[in-house]
C-alpha cells in the first residue's frame, strides 16, 4: 500500500493509525533519506501507544526503551552507526523480544534474514512537506 501525506499533521494521524493497529510484538522497519521522517513518525507511533516520555532519536544510543503505564515496551532502534556491521549480536535481546514493539530505522543496514516477515515503511520526500510512504508487510491501517 501506498500513502501521500501532504503535511506533519497527516503524518501525525497516519502514525496513530499505526500505532493503534499494533497488537504488541511486531518488528517495524522504517527505511528513508536523513529529515524523511522516521523519528517523527516513532514519535507519533508512541503517542498512539500512550507512551508519555518524549521519543528522540536514538543515533548514539541506538536503542532507546520505552514503556507506557499498561506495560507495552517500544524498543526504538537506530541502525545507521551499523551500516558497515551489517548486524550487532548486542541487538538480539531487543529484535527477538516477542512482548515489544520494535522500530528499527535505518533497518536495511542491518541483516536482510531478520527483516524477512517485518512491516517495512519507506519514506520518500517528495516535495517540502509531501511524503509518500510504501507499506511492505502485515499492516492494516484503513
């Protein structure tokens, strides 16, 4: 499926869909240029998932933990430090958690084999402000 989104606004309400269609242990893969919108829409994604805490980008973590007061774990991972690994071990704890969601941006840096069965998102900037994001995967959002 694909979606054009014309405004931060309609990428906001399209990562509460996304959020709110999430059952608790997906691997989500997010793919998209430098200022494509991965982190806002994480950051959208969380707010769905009632996540109070402030979602930032996890570059120099790589891995940022979040918890919402039901007890639903978002692991947000940042792959692009990893692009020359191909894979860290370190991250396993995480990708294989089956009681978490998991966002991984930047996640073709990382092992194709994981991401086999993932929802995938690519982001492409269009023009200022116009998105265009393709869904690959098990994800209804309509």
């Amino acid at each position: 499926m694909e979606y054009i989104l014309k405004s931060l606004e309609e990428l906001e309400q399209f990562g509460y869909k996304i959020g709110k269609a999430l059952r608790g242990n997906e691997l989500i893969g997010l793919k998209g240029d430098l200022g494509a919108g991965k982190t806002t829409l994480t950051k959208y994604i969380g707010k769905a998932l009632e996540i109070k805490e402030e979602i930032i980008s996890p570059t120099f973590n790589i891995v940022k933990v979040y918890e919402n007061d039901k007890g639903t774990k978002l692991y947000h991972i940042d792959a692009y430090r990893l692009e020359n690994l191909g894979y860290d071990p370190v991250l396993d704890d995480y990708l294989f958690d089956d009681n978490a969601i998991k966002i991984v941006e930047w996640f073709n840096f990382l092992d194709d084999d994981i991401f086999y069965n993932a929802i995938k998102l690519y982001i492409d900037v269009i023009e200022k402000g116009y998105r265009r994001i393709r869904i690959e995967g098990d994800l209804c959002i309509d």
